[in-house]
C-alpha cells in the first residue's frame, strides 16, 4: 500500500482578518494531517501579521507574504509553487471567508487516491448553494454552462475554488504559462487538466456565501471571466493525447 501523500491547503487571503483563526482552526480539526500555506497580499487590516503570530504557535501553518494584490491566479500560482519545491504530493484551493466548509476536505483528499483533479462541486447532484439570491445562481450557473459548451468539457461546476491536485496535474500543466488571474483562472486549470488527460471528479458541496466581510465577486469580475474562455479555447495548450485514451470518463 502506498504512502499517504503529504496535502497542503492554499488559502489565498486579502483583508480575512476576521476568518483567519477560525479558519485555520476549523481546517486543522477536519484534517488533522494536512498543513495550511497562507497567501497574504499585503492585507490593510493585518491579516498578515496575524497569519504570523498563527505561525508561531501552530507548526502546520506556513506563512507567505506578497507585495500587493495581483489577483487570485497570481496568489495561487505562487502558493503552488511554494508547494511543490517543497514535495507536498496533494495541493488545495480554498477559500478563507468558510463559502468552502473545511468538513468536505477528509473527502476531496480521499477521492485523490484515485483521481489526479478533484472538484468540491455545487452542480453536480446533492450539491447546492445557499444564501444566493435567483441573480447570482443564474450568472453562475450560466457562466459554467457556457464555459462548458465553449471549452468541449462535461465537468458542470467549472468556477469553483475548492480544489485538490495531485502534485503531477500541477507539474504537467505548465503553471508559469496560465494566462488568467482572476475567475477565469479556475476555468483555465480545469481546462488544461483535462487536455492533458487527467482523471477528475466532481464531489457535491454546499457552498455557503461568506459569513463575515463583503464579496470580492463583482460584475467586471464575471464579464471578464465570459471573455477570458474565449483566449483559454484559443491558447493552443497542448493535448495529452495517450493519457487522454487512459483516463476513464469524466
């Protein structure tokens, strides 16, 4: 039987002061195992200050500074990195404001025993969410589905952020190369997982809008998402056609 693989959850963070704590607390007592990287965008109210003094006492969570805010793909992209110098062999996306319930993470890193993506999915069935009014479902739903037809793919929640990767999906994928840093970076992932043929898996989640702070989703957010598959279709990114043949369906 294989050795356990080492998960580090990214969690990028820009003005969570009040998630933090909770946060880290709450992924730590779901996953004892796992450790945490904050990615902290040079916070004004002092989130990182507080991911350090978290440090501090907490071995299981590493802390890492950027200069400014350059988007959520830029963050990501640099606590991916982060990670696989340092040999981590599975690597999380979640969100710090508890819209991503850490109770689902035993389960995403449970499935990567079997698949090399997988995805805490509200549009696959006993997924849901809650708290969003008939507007914001309608837009996400829509922008997936459209991404979806756009991009030739059947994955059906194709914007969420509640990720797990095996270390080679990371590696494959050409990370210094991913053009979007915004939504539409999660889309660009998926995307270029799946032509290198990766195995990936939807698993349902309940998101929950956030519970403390205001939304950093907007409408230029969304727009510029729509317009970004467009460029993500158009890149060109290579398919792995043999590992392609191998995985078995989406």
């Amino acid at each position: 039987m294989s050795e356990p693989r080492k998960a580090l959850v990214c969690l990028p963070t820009y003005d969570e002061r009040e998630n933090l704590a909770p946060m880290v607390e709450a992924i730590l007592a779901q996953a004892p195992a796992v450790e945490i990287l904050v990615i902290d965008d040079n916070s004004p109210d002092g989130t990182g200050r507080l991911a350090d003094e978290l440090a501090a006492r907490e071995p299981r969570l590493h802390v890492l500074h950027r200069q400014g805010k350059e988007g959520l793909g830029r963050a990501y992209l640099a606590g991916f990195a982060w990670a696989l110098q340092r040999g981590y062999g599975l690597v999380l996306e979640m969100d710090c404001d508890f819209s991503h319930d850490p109770r689902y993470l035993p389960a995403l890193i449970a499935a990567a025993a079997d698949h090399d993506l997988v995805l805490g999915s509200r549009y696959v069935p006993g997924g849901a969410t809650v708290n969003w009014g008939r507007l914001r479902k309608l837009i996400s739903r829509g922008g997936s589905l459209y991404a979806r037809t756009i991009l030739g793919l059947s994955v059906r929640d194709l914007t969420g952020g509640f990720k797990c990767f095996r270390r080679e999906v990371l590696e494959a994928i050409d990370l210094p190369s991913v053009q979007c840093t915004g939504y539409a970076f999660q889309i660009e992932l998926t995307w270029r997982a799946a032509r290198r043929g990766f195995r990936i898996l939807e698993l349902p989640i309940t998101f929950a809008d956030r519970r403390v702070g205001r939304s950093k989703m907007s409408r230029r957010i969304v727009l510029e998402a729509v317009r970004k598959v467009w460029s993500i279709r158009l890149s060109g990114f290579p398919r792995d056609q043999e590992r392609a043949d191998r995985a078995p369906p989406r």
